[in-house]
C-alpha cells in the first residue's frame, strides 16, 4: 500500500535494507499522472531518447530533450519523487560544468535530484555537486553512455577484475555522497556484494532481487517497446499490442462509415 506523504531525498536514502523502494522510468504527462502513487521515484531516464525518440543510443540525448520530459513528469508528480538524468555530454568535462547543468535540470524542472552514470571517475564530480545542494543518484555496472567503450550492452561482473571495479565504483560514490546507486546488469553475486558493503540503497535494472529496491524502463514493462528490449524485463502488459488492436477496429469503423457524428462529439446538445 503506497504511503500519501511525498516521498524525500532522505526518505529515499533511509530505506536502505529497508522494504524494497520501487521505481519506474517516466517520460511525459500522462505516464507520470498515472504512476505517481504507485512508486517512491520516478527517473526521466535518457533512455528516452531510445524508447521514445527512437534513437540507436542514449548518446544523442541533449539537455533540452531531458528539460523538456522532466517539466511534463512533474506536472503528474504529486507523491513520488522525481530524478532526472544528466545526459552524455552535460557533465563529464569538468565538475563545475556538471553542476551548472544540475542546476539548471532542477532549477528548470522542479525536480528534487540529478543522476549521472560513472564511478570512481565521478567521485570527485558527486562530492562537489552533494557539497552545493544537489542530489545525487549514482549509477555504476552497465553505462548506457558508455556502450561504444563496452563493445555493446553487456553484463558486468562476470570476470573478477570487472566485479573489482564495480565494487570500487560502488564504494566510490558513496563515499562521494551520492544518497542511492542504481546498479545496472550486474550479475547476482556482485549486485548482492555491494548492497551488502555500501551504506546507501542499491536500485537495480538486471542486477537480481538482491538489491534495496528495483528500476525498470517503463515502456519495457508495459510492452510499448523500442526494438532493444533485455531479457531481464518482465512484461506486465503488452501495450502495442492493445494500441494495434484499437487502431485496427477504428480504421475498420472509418473504412465501414461508422464513425460518430457531430452530435456525439465534445458534449455538444443533441440536434444542436
Ligand atoms: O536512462 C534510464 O532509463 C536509466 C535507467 C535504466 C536506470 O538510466
């Protein structure tokens, strides 16, 4: 049973080993309005610019694209709380341009934090954002932005050098202050490892149940989804199918000349 008070930074981060912290990706109005109540966070991920926008990457992905879905999730906000990524490009040059961006994606959204993938080479970034009132939800394991330097999406963790730099990376924005880590394809050992080492709540997207709360990308779930789906989602409904299966009634109603009049139309009186 979702709770009604509106959910915090530090109600967030007190949920470590907590009950499980539920959160979904969301991207426009509608989505938000009807997921609020359901979830403690919502992430406007980049991963927009591949579920929505149809882009190959998370790459092409630019300020004014997560500006302009974040405003429209918070307008369905009410409860949950709302992050939104920083995308590739906006803060790896330097610490001080990584905090402008911050600002500008909270001060121009309303939104309550930022997330930024990266690990030990972002420490230094999170701690000086964190010491400026930002805050910050880490993401380390699989980097979407980074999927040119991993050869693809691939899970990380399998070899023991790789489990190593994770686990550093875990350790590295904690200590950095960032107030939850989502952990991406990890495998189950290593996700269990971290959320067992680190003080804040591990949120994993195919990291195994044993992390603090779970993520997934919304239009994977509800099956409306981008041609790239992981073999870690769950499917919960199958939403092109019910869209197909609309428009095909409605484009037999428009073909058989049953389509409602004007005097069905906006509320108009009958015979007006
Ligand atoms: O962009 C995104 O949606 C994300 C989640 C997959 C965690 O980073």
């Amino acid at each position: 049973m979702a709770a009604t008070k509106p959910m915090t930074v530090p109600g967030i981060k007190a949920r470590k080993g907590g009950t499980p912290i539920v959160s979904l990706t969301a991207y426009d109005y509608p989505t938000a309005n009807a997921i609020d109540d359901l979830v403690d966070f919502m992430l406007v991920g980049d991963s927009l610019g591949m579920v929505v926008h149809g882009l190959p990457t998370t790459q092409g992905v630019t300020m004014d694209m997560m500006i302009m879905h974040g405003q429209a999730v918070m307008r369905g906000a009410r409860r949950a709380l709302v992050v939104v990524d920083m995308p590739f490009g906006s803060f790896e040059e330097s610490r001080e341009l990584a905090c402008r961006n911050a600002v500008r994606l909270m001060k121009e959204t309303g939104c309550a934090a930022v997330k930024l993938e990266g690990g030990q080479e972002m420490a230094e970034t999170i701690r000086f954002m964190v010491e400026r009132g930002i805050p910050v939800l880490a993401h380390v394991g699989l980097m979407p932005q980074k999927v040119a330097m991993m050869g693809g999406f691939k899970t990380q963790g399998r070899k023991s050098e790789m489990a190593i730099k994770v686990m550093a990376d875990a350790k590295a924005v904690t200590d950095a202050g960032a107030f939850a880590a989502v952990i991406e394809g990890t495998v189950e050992p290593l996700a269990r490892e971290i959320t067992e080492t680190i003080a804040i709540p591990t949120i994993g997207i195919g990291a195994s149940p044993a992390c603090d709360g779970q993520i997934l990308v919304v239009n994977d779930m509800i099956g409306l989804a981008s041609d790239y789906m992981p073999k870690f989602v769950k499917r919960y409904a199958e939403s092109s199918d019910t869209i197909r299966a609309a428009v095909t009634a409605y484009a037999e109603d428009v073909r058989a000349r049953r389509f409602p009049g004007p005097e069905h139309c906006f509320g108009m009186p009958q015979g007006a």
